[in-house]
C-alpha cells in the first residue's frame, strides 16, 4: 500500500514539472525575433534588408480572432558610434502596420499604416511572413552622415500596446502575453 502510494506521488510530481515546463515553453515560444538585417549603399542611400519572425502570445491570437486589430512596429534607428560616451542616435523612424482578422471572409488584412498599402492574406502565418520580410527599403541618405564617424543601424520589432483598445490596453499592460518586443538588432552601417 505505501508503494502504491509513492507511485502515485512521484506520477503526480512528474506530471506536474511535465506540465510547469509545458506552460514555460509556450511563454517563451511567443515574441519577436529579429533574424537578420543589414544596409547596402545604392544610389547614395542605404537601404534596408531585414528578416523578422513574429509569434503570437495567446491573448494576442485570441484578440484578433475576435476582432481587435493589432498594431506592430519596426522602430529602425541610424546610430553614430562613440568610444568614450554612449551611441547617439542620429535618425530613427518607425514603420506601422496593422494586422486584422475579417471573420466573414476569412481573411487577414495587412495595413501599411506608413505608407497605406492594403494587402489580404488566407492565413495568419502568410500575414506575418509579409510583414516579416523587408526588401530594399530606403532607409537614410547617405549624404546625411559625416565621412568621418562610425555608424550601425538598429533595428527592433515590437506590439504598439497604446494602439489597443481602450478596455484592453490595461489588461495588456499588466500581462506578460501581451509584451511582444524583440531585442535590439545592430549591425554596422
């Protein structure tokens, strides 16, 4: 009988540290990842090349399958590189877009809130492919920067909590689902 007891104890503590390890995985497995950026000069401006992965918390895939748009933004920055003092960042810019799920059509819509391009999408991973992938975008011209300093471009993807609804945007603060930011990508200009 005490066996059988301590069976079911070392069953349940397994079961358990299986579960806690489940739910630790899928918080990591939600957020934003640069994966790789870098400039070229072309015609006496740098443009911009980049690969993001977006993933998706559940409080974030819950709200856009029921309707609440999200907005994401790629917040690029030019810095000048200094040895005794901190960088200084000498341009930054910020791209918007907003992801959308339409129930009747089963589509996702991807707004460049920048530019204004619209493009629909069948599937949530199509969405977030496109937006995840900058080709060539013109990003500083080069003329701007004096021929004598060091540069790096910087690059970070993050979720725009305060383009939320107003009765979620508290929510969102105060959950660690909803904090979606990648880490700051460098890279030298």
């Amino acid at each position: 009988m005490l066996a059988g007891v301590l069976i079911r104890t070392r069953l349940r503590t397994g079961l358990l540290a299986l579960l806690a390890l489940l739910a630790v995985t899928s918080v990591r497995a939600a957020g934003f990842d640069v994966i790789d950026a870098s400039t070229r000069l072309e015609g006496g401006v740098y443009r911009l090349s980049a690969q993001i992965e977006y993933s998706l918390s559940e409080q974030a895939l819950d709200a856009l399958q029921n309707g609440v748009p999200l907005t994401i933004e790629l917040l690029m920055e030019v810095r000048r590189r200094r040895s005794w003092v901190w960088d200084e960042t000498v341009y930054s810019l910020a791209q918007r877009f907003r992801l959308e799920y339409h129930a009747l059509s089963r589509q996702y819509l991807v707004h460049n809130l920048n530019s204004g391009e619209r493009r629909n999408f069948p599937t949530r991973p199509a969405a977030l492919r496109f937006m995840g992938q900058i080709h060539e975008f013109p990003l500083l011209d080069h003329s701007l920067l004096a021929p004598d300093q060091r540069y790096e471009g910087a690059l970070q993807a993050r979720l725009d909590l305060d383009a939320l609804p107003a009765p979620l945007r508290l929510l969102a603060y105060l959950s660690e689902g909803w904090r979606l930011t990648s880490e700051w990508y460098a890279w030298p200009l």
